[in-house]
C-alpha cells in the first residue's frame, strides 16, 4: 500500500498541473506597431541673437506628415500643436517626410525601423535658412 501512494500522488499532481494549464488566462493580444512623429522647424539667421545665444532656433510645430513602406503610403496625419503625432504602422523599415513644406524650407525625410508591438520615435526636422 505505502508503494502506491506516491504513485498516486503523482497522478494527483499531473492531473491538477494539467488542469491549472487549461484554466490559465490566455495572454493579451500584442499591442499595435505604432510611430511617434515629432516634427520641428529650425531657423537660422534672420535677426542677430544676443550674445551667448545660438544662431538657430528650433521649435515644435504642426505639419502635415506622410508615412510610407516601400512605394506605399501606410499613414497620414497631422501632428499637433506640440508637432506630435502617434500613428499605427505595420512593422518594418518606414520613411517620414513632410508633405507641406514651403519652398524655402529645407526638410529631411527620416527613415526608421517600426519595431512590432512597440512605439518608435522618429523626428522629421525642416530648417529656414534666413538672410
């Protein structure tokens, strides 16, 4: 009888293992691949900065942006007052550019790696070079 008892603890232990598997929580889905776009605006020149300041200025602004994967455009949208904007993107190699520049303004276009199920920043910058 003492030889059986291990045995059926055991089976007890498999038994509510098993059990305790089927009945755990199933994970939440992963989160979106998403973009955070900051956009600014630097000048430099115009008026003479007083002393000990830089001769470019730089400031967030709002600006129309456009994402694209490949050929393919995978976003829109229209950054805030702060210039942000958070967009959802498949995961991959992306680029950013603005797509209301003026003529005089220099702007860069970024390219970026959206890793999946995270939020990655990309700051999309257009300069005014000013006499």
């Amino acid at each position: 009888m003492a030889k059986r008892f291990p045995a059926r603890m055991a089976a007890a232990v498999v038994v509510l293992c098993a059990a305790g598997a089927a009945c755990a929580p199933t994970p939440p889905p992963p989160g979106p691949t998403r973009i955070l776009v900051t956009t600014q605006l630097t000048v430099c020149g115009g008026v003479i900065p007083p002393p000990g300041q830089p001769w470019c200025r730089a400031s967030r602004i709002a600006r129309d942006v456009e994402i694209r994967s490949g050929r393919d455009v995978v976003a829109t949208g229209t950054t805030d007052a702060d210039g942000r904007l958070v967009v959802v993107v498949p995961p991959g190699r992306a680029t950013v550019s603005v797509t209301d520049a003026n003529d005089y303004e220099q702007c860069d276009t970024v390219t970026v790696t959206a890793v999946e199920n995270t939020t990655t920043p990309a700051v999309q910058t257009c300069t005014i070079q000013a006499p």
